[in-house]
C-alpha cells in the first residue's frame, strides 16, 4: 500500500485510560526502528526510521466546532487505528464510533487492539458482560456504510497484562503489525539491541564512576556555596532590617559576618558603616557596678568624675550605695555607704569637693525624707539631715557651702561642711519644697497648703508671694537657668508624687504666666537645658520635650512609663535620651526634628539612667545588666551649623570637597559664607545680594563662583578673592538657577517661573569669564527647566508651554525643538553621555535622542503627579525619579522594568547617585534624607532628619553629604569605605554582647572586659 497517510496510527480510548493512552503515544513515536530494517520493502512501502506521527484525540484535537469532522478526518489519514481495550473503552460510545468510521473505511485488518484491562469475548456469558473489553465494533464487522453487522469479527490482539504478553511483548507485537515485520525478527532485533546497549553501558560505567566522584565533589561544592549565599542573604537581611528598626549594634553584628563571609559590596558597606556609628560612639570607659539596678547619676562640674547611685540586694535587703569613678578610665575612686534607697536628687558641690544625696530610706517613702552629705576629700561618713528640699530643684547654694532642707517645721540652711544649721526662716510653716536661685541670691519655698513665696537667699526676709495654686499642696519649686521664671508642681491626690499640672510665674512681677498639664498621670522627671530654653519631662505618658517661653509642647514620645523611667536633655537642649529600666535599649531623639536618630543597644538589661556631662560630648548609660558605659556625642559625629540670621538654602561642596559653600539669607540680605568642611567654621562671607541666595555653581577650575538670589540678580565671583565680578541679570522676581558649563566660559541663568515676565527675559547665556550677555533662550511662557548637557556644549530647556528646545551653548543658536507634549515640562537631565533626554510632565516622563531628535521611550502613570526631580545613574541604565506622593520610581531603562522605593511621606524633590551608582539618596519635605541600595531597590536607612524640607549636596566622591533644612546645615559621613572584617570584628566582640546563632538569632555573650584599644 503506497498512499500517503497523515498519521501512522489513530489512538482510540476512553479518557479514563488516559495514563495508558500517554505511555503508547510516547512508545510509538520515540521508538527507533532497527537500521537494518529501515528501508525494507513492507505492505505500507518501505520500513520507516521512526512512527511518527501518531493522532491521540487529546493532543492534537484543534479548537472546532465540529469535532466530529476533525476526528473522521484525521481517522481517515491515519494508516492503522490502535484500540486501548478496557472495560471503560468497550463502554464508551465514542470509542465505538471511531472503529465503525474506521472498519467503514475498508480498513478492517488495519485496527489493532492493546488489552491494557478486562477479558475480551465475554460478553454474551451471563454475569460477566461487564468484564468485556471489546468495543461491540470491535466483536463484529462493519460494513461500508458503518453498520455494524451479524458476522463476529477476529481482531488482532497484544495483550499487555502481566499474565499475557506483558507491557514489553505488547509493545513489540504492536510494533510487528504496525511495521509489516514478522513478530520473531523485531523481538530478535530488540534482543541484539538490549545486548549491545548493555555492552556500551558495562563499559561507560567505569568511566561514569569517574564522573560521579567528580560530580558528586562539584555537587557537594555547587551545593556548598548556594548555601554560603543563602546564609550570606540571610545575615544581610537581618542586619539591613535591624538597621531600619534603629537597632545599630545588632544590625552591626549581622552585617559584619556577612562582611567576613566575602560579601563585599558598597551597600554591605554602606548600613556597616552606618550601624558601626553608635558602636563605636561607645568608649573604653566602662564599668561593673554589680547593682539591680541606678536610680541616679551625674557629672562633676569639670567633667572628671561621674557618680552613680547603684541599689544593691544584701541579705534579701535593699541598701544603695553612691560610686564614684574616673570618667577618663573607669576606674572607681570612691563609694559612699548608708544614701537613700529611693533618691530625688545628686549633684557635686563646691566645685566637686562634696556630693549631695537627696531620698527616701525606702522605695515605697515610708521612712522620714533624707539629706546626706559627704566631703570627698575625707573618709567621713558624711552628714546626714532630716528633709529635704523637693522632689526638683536646687537643694545646695551656688558655691555648696550652705545647703536647704524643707520640713513640717519650717525652712533650715545648713553648712555643707560641718552639718551645723546656719538659719531658721518661716519656722512653724510646714514646707514641702525648697530651692536656690541660680545666682543662689533667692530662694523659693512652697508650703503644704500650696502657697509659693519667695525669700532673701541672705537674710531670709520675704521678696513675694505667688498666687495661682489653688491651694493644691506643692511638692516641687524650682527656678529655671537664667533665674527670670519660677516653676512649681503640685502633688497628685494626697500622695508625695508630682502630678502632671507645672505652674510657671514671673520672678520679676510675680504674675503667673503658665498653667497647663504637662501629663494627665504623674511626673517623675523634669529637667532644663542649659540656657533654660527647654525642658523635658518624664511622666506616666511619656517623654515629652517643652517650650520654657510658651509652655508649647515641642515633641513627645508616647509610652506608658513607671516613676523608674529617667531622660537626659542636653545641655544644649536638642537631644534627648530616653532610659527605661524595662528597655535594654536608650533611644537618641533629635529635638528639632522630632525624630528618633540613634538607639544605644549594646545592653542585655534595661538602662535605668542617663545623663550628660556639661559639655554634653559624652553620655553615660547604667544599666540593670550591672554596667555603666561612657559614650561619645553625637554619635553620627556630624557637624552641625545654624543660623536664624542667614537662613540656608543651597550648598556646595569645592572641588577637594574642604569647604562647604551656603547660599541663604533673609529678605532684604542675602549671603554666601564658606564654611570650613570638616568643623563647620566660617572662613568666608560674600555679601552684596539683597534678598535670598537660592543658587550656587562653581566653574571647574574652582575660581569663580555665580550664584542667584531672589533679588533679581545672578552674580559672578572671584571664588579665591571672594569679590563680584560682574552682575549678570536683573528681574524683578527673582532669579532661580545660576550653572556653569562643563568648561566654565558659559552661566546658564533662569528667572521668575511663575509667568509673570515677558518670556524674553526668561532665560540668559553669559560669558562665564567677564559676565557679558550672550543670547536669550525665547519660548512662548516661561522656562521651568533648564540645564546644560555634561558636555557643556548644549542647553536644553523646558517650558510651560510644553515645548523642549535645544541649544547651542556657544552662541545660543537653536538646534533642535520637540513639540508640546504632556503639558508644561517640570524637569529635565540629560544622561551621563548625553545619548538621552528626560523631561517631565504632569503624570508622564518622555525620553529623547538629543542627536537623532527622535523619541525613545515614555513612561505614563497618573500616580506619577507633577515629577520634579529626575537622576541618571552614573552609567546611564537607570533613572530616578522623585514623585509628589513620597515614592520613589526607579526606572531600569534596558528592560523597562520599574522599582518604587517607599519611605518618605511628602514629596521628593532631591535624588542623587553614588559616585559608583551603588547607592541612591533622597530629600524630601518630610524633612529626612534616606539611602537606598540602587541596584535592589531597598531601603537602607535615615541618614538626617530635620523638622522641614530637606535638600542635600553629595559629594563627588560619596563620603560626605551636607544637608539643609530651615536654618540648619548638617555634614554627615556616608562612605562605604572598605574596612577589615577582623578589625571589625574585633570591636564587636569587646563592645556587642551578642554572636549570631545558627538559626539567625542572635545570642547573648557577655561582653569582654579589657578595653577595646582601636
């Protein structure tokens, strides 16, 4: 038979029997016939090299709507039909149908039968008709029009259950009739064939023996290192996550044994930097003190000394102890026994030569209120008063010779030295605070039936009385630094315990200024800043920082808090440091900014106090573990400058980045000052401008400097003599941009973008050398955005019209101009080679060939807003863009793939790449500055945070970055330098009490107790 058939074979079965139906298709069509069979003269033709293809209804049905007619179709292409005999099939009405189309065809001795289940022929046998595995097509003939008929058919049967011919007989005797070949010759062919594939395998076995030694040992390897990258991705996620949590040292402990593991890259680099800061804030001084717990601390005036009040547990008692240590190395010069268990007060006298302890004998101030004394000097066991002077405020004069203790019998002074009682004033008054003036020249008393007079520091007589108490009995008066307000607090319900009302008159008149509640619970804490500006409270609400003029509430900390809680405020009254005997962590909160800036986590316990030294360059942490540690402030060793005079509104780096250079002002004086990079120190000032500074640019070399102000004009300076050169542009609204070209012989200068000046005056080229006018760039409504390409050679602008024009920076010439398309254009950059153009419009970022002219891509969103900010990585792949929402859209321009970074809360309008593109900073108007990993996408910490917008200045080299915010400037350290992991480690181990565990957990280890020496 020679026709041309479609199909070698047409697999008929019940879906139920899919499983067999999948083994005989791939049987068939995958098996090689025997070369020596192939092109052998057989029924069909020649012997082919394979049987392919075989028609199996569930692979090759098309989509149709007839079936029917692709079935028949396909049936009647097919050179034999293969029949998958079961119970199931013999029941399935279609199966049936496709053998009488089949038989109908004339090809009756072309259908084979594969018995996979069941027992043919025995259907007419009572009882076992449903065992029958042939179709009832199958069991007679069929005529030409598809009848089935009387006369039994013969079907030619492989039968491949397990007691017939089995799965391999079945398959060969299949293949036989398929082939036209003699059964005995392709079971005789497949033997040779077994034989001689189990020769080729006996002898490839040695030498895949070989290979799987190999094999295995590169397994084991590949399998090693995904395992050293999972566990390095672990560790770097954990350390980058407890960085975002403000944790520092344990994000440092992650970090760096990922770091020793080989994962070295900028952004590793970066966050171990940045969690290493607080680390290594932490000194050498460090000492055991072995109590539960330190209810108060403080500095000697000179800042040599530093006691604490440790509360130990003898016997099952309670006994407190003051120890005194050398704040330069720990070392303990001193312990007083017998102080009040709970105190109120410690501060050094005379200089440093006495220690006053104010308390009670116990926590629960059952016992009598004490007063202890001791001279340091001597081995005394010091004095010891009954009363005391509050529970706030100054008990000791000035110069700690006379000291004041408060009771139901009146007001006492007393010698500091010899205990003996000096003065007697309002005897028979029962008085329940007391305290000196800072000049010592008055004292304030407060009785308990809440009356405030103020007394004669010398002779006692009565200088005024105070009236708005309500008669609420007062258990703390104090004066605040500069003495001008007097503040006092009443007790809460009865009980010896501030409550949150502060009352605050005028010392001078006497009237009362201030009444409000400062919390609705109790206060434990109240602290001033040094000049009295503000102060901090600690109360069953929380932390709260405070305006002293205003008594407005500058920032809060919300937390439920116990009368263990302590805060220290700064001297200079920015910084706050919260300490909780039930948070192993101290929190750092940047007053101004309201942010939380740095956590201290290198304790196993709560920190149950802090305080500052009086200059406020270090802090001192104690802590339940039974440590006290010195650390150095700030921690992130910024410098900071700020002005209320020249407000700063733009910064630049010099070309060596050693000075900072700060265009700001006021309304009517505008100023540019260069400060000194590494201290913040004036070195220079330019005036001249009469309104506010908002650019500056220097030319290359670093010799001249144009800078533009508010007041209309852009100027042109000798950098080095810091003399104008020339004046360059006068607008009535002002003057927004000032930039040099890349060679520094052309100023690109834009004025008012609010439309109100006829557009010729909009934008201007210069001579960068003498200032002399060159062209004006003209559109038809003003320009909002305007730059230089880095060649220096071209100016593109956008305006408000729309329209993107390009220009000749050599003589202004107008090169190439693209239509209006999105609306007014917001932002522009050309990428580092200048092969590509971004603009942006309301909702959409376009991207053009500045060369061809031509459009290469577009970006459009609705949640894009009005995108101001657009930078270009330094290679080019990758635009960021700053959008009004607070998210960042990171566009990968190769793939079209695009990342959001979510972090700030209000509009970005500062983005800038690391010299290496590794990392991404942001500013916005939430007032922070963030980091991000460029090539991933994440977030990688707070770098500043201010109270308002906050630009920055990166320079070039990525190690600095000086930020502005109102009338702040900040210059932080964000290298990523690299550093040795050993080195690392090594202060880690001293200084962090913990090692990462095999589950990613960190475990505590006690800390080392021999100084670090870095």
């Amino acid at each position: 038979m020679t026709e041309d058939y479609k199909y070698w074979a047409f697999i008929s079965y019940s879906h139920q029997d899919r499983a067999w139906g999948d083994w005989l298709h791939k049987t068939l069509e995958t098996y090689r016939v025997p070369r020596r069979l192939v092109g052998r003269a057989s029924r069909d033709g020649q012997v082919p090299e394979r049987l392919y293809p075989v028609f199996r209804d569930r692979d090759e049905l098309p989509s149709s709507a007839n079936l029917g007619d692709v079935l028949n179709e396909s049936l009647r292409q097919s050179r034999y039909q293969i029949v998958i005999c079961s119970p199931r099939s013999a029941a399935s009405r279609w199966v049936n149908e496709e053998i009488k189309y089949f038989k109908s065809l004339g090809r009756e001795d072309r259908v084979l039968c594969l018995i996979v289940d069941g027992e043919p022929n025995v259907f007419d046998i009572p009882g076992r008709d449903i065992e029958e595995c042939f179709a009832p097509a199958l069991r007679y003939r069929v005529d030409a029009h598809g009848h089935i008929t009387d006369a039994p058919a013969e079907p030619i049967a492989a039968d491949a259950r397990e007691h017939a011919d089995g799965k391999r007989g079945a398959k060969l005797k299949l293949l036989s009739g398929l082939l036209g070949v003699g059964l005995d010759e392709i079971v005789q062919r497949e033997r040779q064939r077994e034989f001689w594939k189990r020769v080729q395998v006996g002898a490839a076995a040695m030498a895949f023996a070989g290979l799987c030694v190999g094999a295995w040992q590169w397994y084991q390897n590949e399998r090693a290192a995904r395992e050293r990258e999972i566990s390095i991705e672990k560790l770097v996620e954990s350390g980058r996550q407890e960085l975002l949590a403000g944790q520092h040292a344990r994000a440092a402990v992650y970090l760096n044994k990922a770091y020793k593991m080989g994962h070295d890259t900028v952004p590793l680099r970066f966050m171990l930097a940045q969690a290493m800061k607080p680390v290594e804030a932490l000194t050498d001084v460090r000492v055991e003190h072995g109590g539960r717990a330190v209810y108060a601390s403080t500095f000697s005036p000179d800042g040599t000394r530093f006691a604490l009040h440790v509360l130990l547990e003898v016997a099952g008692q309670q006994r407190a102890v003051i120890r005194i240590y050398n704040a330069a190395d720990g070392a303990l010069l001193r312990e007083l026994p017998e102080a009040p268990v709970l105190p109120l007060d410690m501060e050094f006298l005379s200089g440093g030569q006495r220690l006053l302890v104010t308390g009670f004998p116990d926590d629960i101030r059952s016992g009598p209120p004490l007063t202890r004394i001791w001279a340091l000097a001597e081995d005394a066991t010091g004095l010891k008063l009954e009363g005391i002077n509050g529970y706030a405020g100054r008990a000791a004069h000035p110069e700690g010779s006379r000291v004041l203790v408060a009771n139901e019998r009146g007001l006492h002074v007393h010698d500091t030295q010899t205990g003996e009682r000096l003065a007697h004033w309002l005897p028979g008054e029962s008085l329940r605070a007391a305290s000196y003036s800072p000049d010592g020249n008055s004292i304030a008393a407060a009785t308990a039936d809440g009356s405030v007079v103020t007394l004669d520091g010398v002779a006692g007589r009565v200088l005024q009385r105070y009236a708005g108490t309500n008669g609420q009995p007062l258990t703390a008066v104090l004066f605040s630094p500069t003495g001008k307000d007097l503040i006092a607090l009443p007790e809460r319900s009865g009980l010896p315990q501030l409550s949150g009302d502060i009352r605050i008159w005028n010392v001078a008149d006497g009237a009362l200024r201030l009444s409000f509640a400062a919390d609705a619970g109790l206060l434990y804490v109240l602290q001033f800043s040094r000049d009295g500006r503000r102060f901090a409270t600690v109360g069953s609400e929380g932390y709260k920082v405070w305006s002293t003029a205003r008594g407005v509430l500058l920032f809060s900390v919300p937390r439920a808090l116990t009368e263990f809680a302590r805060a220290a405020l700064s001297p200079d009254g920015d910084t706050l440091v919260t300490a909780d005997f039930q948070n192993r962590i101290a929190e750092v909160w940047d007053v101004r900014s309201k942010r939380m800036v740095h956590t201290l986590d290198l304790h196993t316990d709560g920190v149950s106090n802090a305080a500052f030294n009086p200059s406020g360059s270090r802090l001192l942490l104690a802590s339940r573990d039974g440590s006290a540690d010195l650390w150095n402030m700030p921690i992130d060793r910024a410098w900071r400058y700020e002005s209320f005079e020249t407000l700063p509104y733009v910064t630049r780096f010099d070309a060596d980045g050693r000075h900072l250079l700060v265009g700001g002002g006021r309304a009517d004086d505008g100023r540019i000052m260069v400060l000194d990079g590494q201290d913040g120190s004036i070195k220079q000032r330019m005036d001249g401008h009469e309104d506010v500074v908002v650019d500056l640019d220097l030319s290359e070399d670093g010799r001249r400097l144009v800078s533009a102000s508010l007041d209309g004009t852009a100027a042109l300076w000798d950098y080095v003599r810091g003399t104008r050169i020339a004046t360059l542009s006068h607008s009535p609204e002002g003057t927004y941009t000032a930039r040099f070209n890349r060679s520094g012989d052309r100023i690109l200068t834009t004025t008012s973008p609010d439309g109100s000046l006829p557009d010729d005056d909009a934008t201007w080229l210069w001579n960068g050398l003498d200032g002399e006018p060159i062209a004006r760039l003209s559109h038809t409504k003003f320009v909002y955005a305007a730059d230089f390409d880095h060649s220096g050679e071209r100016v593109a602008t956008g305006s408000f019209d729309g329209t993107l024009n390009l220009w000749r920076a050599a003589d202004g010439k107008l090169l190439r101009s693209w239509p209006a398309s999105g609306g007014p254009i917001h932002g522009l950059a050309f990428s580092p080679h200048d092969r590509q153009l971004a603009k942006t419009t309301p909702g959409s970022i376009q991207l053009f060939d500045p060369d061809a002219g031509t459009q290469t891509g577009a970006l459009r969103d609705a949640s894009l807003g009005i995108p101001e900010v657009l930078a270009y990585s330094p290679d080019g792949k990758m635009l960021a863009i700053g959008t009004q929402s607070g998210s960042i859209w990171l566009w990968q321009l190769e793939d079209d793939v695009i990342r959001t970074l979510k972090g700030h809360q209000q509009l970005v309008d500062a983005l800038a790449f690391s010299a290496d593109g590794a990392l991404l900073v942001s500013g916005g108007l939430d007032g922070e500055v963030r980091a991000w990993d460029a090539h991933k996408g994440v977030a990688l910490g707070v770098l500043l945070s201010f109270a308002r917008k906050a630009g920055f200045e990166l320079f070039a080299p990525g190690d600095r970055l000086a930020a502005t915010a109102w009338s702040q400037i900040a210059v932080v350290d964000v290298s990523a330098r690299s550093r040795r992991a050993e080195d690392v480690g090594r202060v880690l181990t001293c200084k962090a009490p913990w090692i990462v565990g095999v589950d990613f957990k960190l475990i505590s280890e006690k800390r080392e107790n021999a100084p670090c020496g870095r």
